[in-house]
C-alpha cells in the first residue's frame, strides 16, 4: 500500500452505508407504540403474547420505516446537498449511489409487504395507504408550510398496523393511539426544523419555523404535546389501563415539561437533546409501563 493511497479515507461497506443513510436506529422513535397497540390488541384478544405476530409487526415496522427514509433521502438529496447540516449525508458525499439506495428502498418495500401479507388479508390490503404519506412527506415541503402534518400522519400508521397485526379487524382505540404519536412526532418535528430555518428561507424549502418564525414554530410544538398528552389519557380511559399506565402517563408528562424547558425560541444549543434523548426517552418509558400494566392485569408471556 502506498503512502498516497493509505491516506484516502476508506469508504464504509455499501449495507453499512445504507443503514447510516435511513438512520435505522432511529426506530426506536415508532416501535414502541406498535408495541403497546400490538400488546393491547393480544391483552382483549385471549391475554397471551403471540410472538410470531409480535416479529412480524417488527419487520413490518422497521421495513416500512426504512422504505421512508430511503425515500426521503434519495428525493431530498439535491436540499440536503445544499444545507451544510446535511451534506454529509451518503448520497451527497457520495457513500452510497442513487441506484443502491433505491435497491435498499424496494428491498424493504418488499419485506413490509412481505410481512403484512403473512399478518392477515386486511394488513396487506391496507399496506399502500401506509406507504403513501411515506413518499409524500418528502415533497410536502416543496408545496406546503407544514410538512410536519404529512410526516404526523406518516407515523399514525404504526399503531394502527399494529393492531390490525393482531385483530385483523380496524379499532378505534388503535386510531387514537395512532393520532396521539402522529400529532407527538409532528410536534418535535416542528422543533428539530427550526435549526434550518436561514438555509430553509434561502433556498425555499418551507415548514413553519422557516414561514412563521421560530417562537411560532416552538409555540406549535407545544400545543402538539399538549393536544399528544390529553389523547394518551383518552386511550387510557378507551383501552381501561390501569395504575402502570396512568405512571407511564405522568413520565410522559413530566418529560414534555423538561423538553420545552430546554428548547425556547432564543436558545436552541440543547435541541439535539430534546430531539434525540428526551424523545427516545418518551417512547421506551410508556412502553415498558404499558407492558407492566398489561402483565399486571393478566397478559401472560
């Protein structure tokens, strides 16, 4: 090995690069909600854990969320070329090419369908409503000053999915779940664009930090976890949780609280925290009190 070629930096496997261009950690945002409405659902079904279902609402999940991301990036890619926050990004640097990130797309397009097909006739005959705000997203905000609604809409599927996984029947009790992480997800969402909000007006990308300011953005945000807290209570109330839930909804609660106390309009230096960490947080925190209540009142694993 020459001197000249030992200092190119070696470029990362095609699959590892894939999976740093959808961010596949980045599930842990979506998957415990399908979780709880999968749980809920096999709770009123026969009180037993179907894990053959339960890996099956995994793959789903994590196949349809892939499918997105890979999406969003290969249509995004000239804005994300454009933003120094994100032309790091594969397909700008080069990484990782149009062509192999649209194979990485069909291939998990392909698991999802796969996989909602061996659910039941219902997942798989609602299966392409759920990809379609995933390809919308992208675009939305080319046309609108609120994308965030569309990704909202986006991450409602989840739960909803998860459910149907289980009944094969559709729930309402599921759809307020599912509202409840939509309107959660466009709601930090709504934070995590304001870091953009200067390159966004110059090179026309709209959301509302970018249209309505910062404050309007932050205010938003807040209204959404407010509107989020009140329909957690309903699905508690609609589903009869008991005292692990209702502990799980004051965490919560109190997490919301810590959120908007360390983002304000004019100190944005612990968004990433917000984002990343509080939010993780929220997720994994109601989950594990869900399933707690769930094995209190007779889920049997």
């Amino acid at each position: 090995m020459t001197s000249a070629s030992a200092a190119i930096p070696r470029q990362p496997g095609r699959t590892k690069a894939f999976l740093r261009l959808v961010m596949i950690e980045h599930s842990i945002f979506a998957l415990p909600f399908a979780y709880i409405a999968a749980l809920t659902a096999m709770f009123q079904w026969d009180e037993n854990i179907h894990w053959g279902r339960l890996l099956l609402v995994t793959v789903c999940m994590v196949g349809l969320r892939t499918f997105a991301m890979a999406v969003n990036r290969i249509i995004d890619r000239e804005i994300d070329a454009r933003n120094p926050r994100t032309a790091h990004r594969e397909l700008v640097t080069g990484a990782m090419s149009v062509r192999h990130a649209w194979t990485g797309a069909v291939v998990a397009l392909v698991v999802f369908l796969g996989a909602a097909a061996l659910l039941n006739p219902l997942c798989l005959a609602l299966a392409p409503v759920a990809v379609v705000p995933m390809v919308v997203y992208p675009y939305g905000k080319r046309f609108t000053n609120f994308p965030q609604a569309i990704l909202g809409l986006a991450q409602a599927m989840g739960p909803i999915g998860g459910w149907l996984a289980v009944s094969g029947t559709w729930s309402w009790d599921a759809v307020i779940l599912g509202l409840a992480v939509g309107v959660w997800i466009g709601g930090f969402d709504l934070i995590y664009a304001c870091q953009d909000v200067d390159t966004d007006r110059e090179i026309g990308v709209r959301s509302v930090p970018a249209r309505f300011g910062i404050p309007a953005a932050i205010w938003g945000a807040r209204a959404c976890h407010t509107v989020t807290t009140a329909l957690f209570v309903w699905y508690a109330l609609a589903t009869h949780a008991g005292a692990f839930f209702w502990l799980g909804l004051l965490v919560v609660a109190g997490a919301f609280v810590y959120e908007h106390r360390i983002v304000r309009p004019h100190d944005l230096s612990r968004l990433n925290r917000a984002f990343f960490s509080v939010n993780g947080f929220i997720g994994i925190a109601l989950f594990v009190c869900a399933l707690l209540d769930l094995l209190v009142r007779g889920l049997t694993v």
